[in-house]
C-alpha cells in the first residue's frame, strides 16, 4: 500500500513540476508567442477531435453496410416465400450475421474505357457552360490541371471515331471562342486570364500529341498512339489555338505589368533596406515626391520592396497551380523583369536625388531580392537576370570611383547601357557630402571619348528604355503523360450529360 501511494506521490510531483514548467514559459512569452501558441494548441485539438470523429464515421459505415447486406438477405428470403416483407419485423428479429456473410457477392466486371466521351450535339452549350463559364478558379485549382482540355479533347476523339466532320468542327470553334469571351469578360483578373492561358495551350499540345505525326509521337506511350485521330487532320485549328494562345498571353502581361508598376519606384529605387544609409542631398530638393522623416518610416514606404516581391511570388504560384507550361513560365518572368528593369532605369534617369553613392548601394541591395527569387525558384535559364543587367549596372555607376584612371574600368563595367545613359548618370550624381567632389566635366568628356569606341554606339542612342517592347513569345510542345482512359468526370462540374466510353 505505501509503495503504492508513493508511486502515485511521484507521478503527482512529475506532473506538478511539468505544469510549473509551463506556467514559467507561459509568463515568459510575448504576447505574439502566446497568440500563437494558444492557435497551436487550438489546432491539435481540434485535429484531436477530428481523428475521433473520422474513426467514428468509419465505424458506423461498417456498420450500415453490415445492417444493409442482412436486410437485403432477409427481404429476399421473406419474398421467396411469397410473403411481403416487413421492414420493422426483420429489424427487431436477431441477426444471423453467418448466413447473410455467406451469401454470394455480385461483382462488376472491370470496364476498360476508351479514353473518348460522347455528347449529344443539343448539349454542346451545356458542355461549354460547365467546362468554362462557371468553372471557378478555387475550384480548378483542386481538379487535375488542364482539365477542361482534356474533356474536350476526349470529345473530339469520339467525333474522330465516328467521322462527324461537323460536330468536330463545331465543338473546336465554340471552345475557341468560349476561352476569348471569358477572357475579354474576366481579363482584369489574373486567376481567369491564367487559367485560360493554360487550358488554351493544354488543347493545343493535345492536338499536336495525338495528331498522328511522327515528329510529335517520340514521347508517347504506346497506348498514346492508339488514340491518335484516324479521321481528322486539325492542323488549322492549332494555329488558331496557337494564335488565341498568344493574343491571351499579351493580355496577361499587361495585366501583370499594370499590377506592378506602382510598386516598381517605392520599392526598387526608394525603399531603404539597409539602415543609417540614408543621407540628405546638399541642394536637392524632391518635387511631386517629397516625403518628411515621418513619411519615409511609414507602411506604405517601408514595405514597398516585400510588396513588390509579394506580387512577384503571387503571379509565380498562380502559375504553377494551373500548371502553365515551363518554358511559357520563364518568357512571362523575362517579360515582367525587362518592365521592372525599363521603368526603375528611366526613373532613376531622371531623378537627381537618387543619383548618389548611398542610393546605389541601396538599389543593389534591392536588386539583389529579385535576383534570388529567380535562383530560388529555378528559373535561372528564362533570361530575367540577364534583363536586370542595365538597373544593376547603373546601381555600380552611382558607387564607382569616378578618377581619370577609372575611366576604362566604368566603360568596361557598363556593357548594357547606352552612352546617353552613362552620361545622363555621372551629370546626375550629387555628392552627399562637402568631402566628396562633383563629377569634372573633363572625366564626363573623357567617358564620351572612351564609349565612342563602342560597335554598337552609333546604334544605340537612346536615352530610356521601352517599357512597351515586348519579346515574341513561343509555345514549344509539351507532351502530356496523362493517359486519357484515367481520366474521371469530377460531379463538381455536372457533366452527367457525357457518356464515358
């Protein structure tokens, strides 16, 4: 008996010590900390709950589906012996579990499907309605990606098999023009655009995958190449996906370029992220933008860059969630770094307060946030670092040492800017303090003499970039190795009209 008490004197004390513990922790803690250890706690219990109630649900099914198949047996016996059978009768009788277990199963046979879905030509509308007009991008983002485009490509393979020139014809001609009336209707809003873009050239790649030509079948399975069409060359209406494909995509970049651009100035060339670098200009006063001490330590201004850099994160994961093809990924971000790049460049241009060596220092350390979003995400090979060469450079301008003997070292460093713009800089650059002395015009004059040497200078005179150029953009094939037959109709897009075959 003693030893019993003890035991439980010493489970007692362990106890005691283990909630002290947590009261002395819980006293230390912020109240950030308590916040969210009290959301932890929340989350395990209720995740507690959940797995009870879950085991639960799955006892009471083994149990409906016992009671089911014993009442199904009983009503058979009952009705073998010419008698109606009486539901509250056979539930009150005891149950035989052994005879109704020992019953034969009915099993369905296995269906190998086709890969194909038949529709009737009244419920083509019906077929646009539920693939495209009111698929909502939260729940695409839970379907397989690209699944609208596999439907219909899985209808044009039916009206392949049976040689209905018309049907297929008509089908191609709504989808097509389906995706453009919901992307004019819906092109402000980056999720519909994105998702058009992607189901635009999922269809796209379908009909070069299962055409039948051989430059286009090297990664199939063989499987694939039963599938192709046998009727059907649609070798037209690729090019008319191919062009809708790059009529969606210059809708997207100018969406995305106008969802950026307010935040390209405060976060690129104003937004200071290493602290006690600021520095007041001698004799600079800042016109349309003039912000007290006060007004630079506000939100807006301080998380300029993290906003910047949220957008960009933002227009990446809208990508891959509606898995937009790899390399059609990189040109978007070429794209959207040569617009960062042309209007950070032109503002610094004609901004003299920001042309010092303080400053530069602060725009390359900013440089540098875009720089390892694109490392960290892999996206090294799409040419974006490359297009922040020009920004960067002007960042290492405004740092330079700026003696007759740099002269060939500037010229050297400063590969992709123009001579206007090189110039432009050093006219600009303010010095910060009383110790440090204005660019000569003699060194100016001499940087002019050394850059005429240039192949390229005759050509290149511009003083701002363009904002407005665009890279011609590319949809290389990419092959799908979804097999077509897997292929299930979800019932959150009521395609119940659509005969899987």
């Amino acid at each position: 008996m003693e030893s019993d008490y003890r035991g439980e004197m010493t489970l007692l004390k362990k106890d005691n010590d283990r909630q002290q513990k947590l009261i002395s922790m819980h006293l230390r803690m912020t109240p950030g900390e308590k916040h969210a250890n009290q959301i932890q706690h929340e989350v395990q219990r209720l995740t507690e709950e959940n797995l009870d109630l879950n085991e639960k649900v799955e006892t009471q099914q083994d149990q409906i589906s016992k009671l089911r198949k014993q009442l199904k047996y009983y009503a058979k016996k009952l009705k073998a012996d010419g008698s109606e059978p009486n539901l509250d009768e056979i539930l009150k009788e005891p149950v035989d579990a052994a005879s109704a277990e020992g019953m034969p199963v009915v099993k369905h046979k296995e269906v190998e499907y086709l890969g194909m879905l038949e529709y009737r030509n009244d419920d083509e509308g019906l077929l646009m309605k539920s693939l495209f007009y009111d698929l909502r991008p939260k729940i695409a983002a839970q379907l397989l990606p690209g699944l609208p485009a596999y439907i219909v490509f899985m209808c044009i393979r039916h009206t392949d098999y049976v040689n209905n020139d018309e049907k297929v014809g008509s089908l191609l001609t709504s989808t097509i023009n389906t995706i453009k009336r919901i992307f004019k209707k819906r092109c402000d809003d980056l999720e519909y655009a994105i998702l058009m873009l992607a189901n635009n050239c999922r269809l796209l790649h379908n009909l070069k995958q299962y055409s039948g030509e051989k430059q286009f079948q090297h990664l199939n399975t063989p499987r694939q190449n039963e599938q192709c069409l046998r009727n059907f060359d649609l070798a037209e209406y690729r090019q008319v996906l191919s062009d809708n494909a790059v009529w969606i995509y210059q809708g997207v970049i100018r969406v995305i370029e106008e969802k950026v651009q307010a935040a390209i100035v405060p976060g690129m060339l104003e937004h200071e992220a290493i602290k006690g670098m600021s520095v007041t200009t001698p004799g600079v006063r800042r016109q349309g933008s003039v912000q007290s001490e006060n007004e630079a330590q506000s939100p807006s201004h301080v998380d300029a860059m993290e906003i910047l850099m949220k957008q960009i994160s933002n227009f990446f994961e809208v990508c891959k969630t509606y898995a937009v093809d790899p390399e059609l990924l990189n040109q978007i971000f070429r794209q959207l770094y040569y617009y960062i790049t042309a209007c950070a460049l032109n503002n610094l241009l004609l901004r003299k307060e920001l042309c010092h060596w303080s400053k530069g220092m602060q725009i390359r350390y900013n440089i540098s946030r875009l720089e390892c979003f694109i490392r960290d995400n892999n996206l090294q090979g799409c040419g974006a670092l490359e297009n922040l060469e020009p920004i960067i450079q002007a960042s290492q301008l405004l740092q330079a040492r700026k003696t007759d003997a740099d002269v060939q070292s500037i010229c050297d460093m400063c590969t992709k800017l123009t001579v206007p713009q090189i110039v432009k800089i050093l006219h600009l650059y303010t010095p910060v303090n009383e110790y440090e002395e204005r660019v000569p015009v003699s060194f100016i004059r001499k940087i002019q003499e050394q850059l005429k040497k240039r192949k390229e200078a005759e050509a290149s005179q511009n003083l701002l970039m363009d904002t407005k150029y665009t890279y011609s953009v590319r949809f290389p094939f990419n092959p799908s190795q979804v097999q077509l037959e897997q292929i299930a109709l979800p019932s959150c897009l009521d395609l119940t009209f659509l005969k899987r075959l």
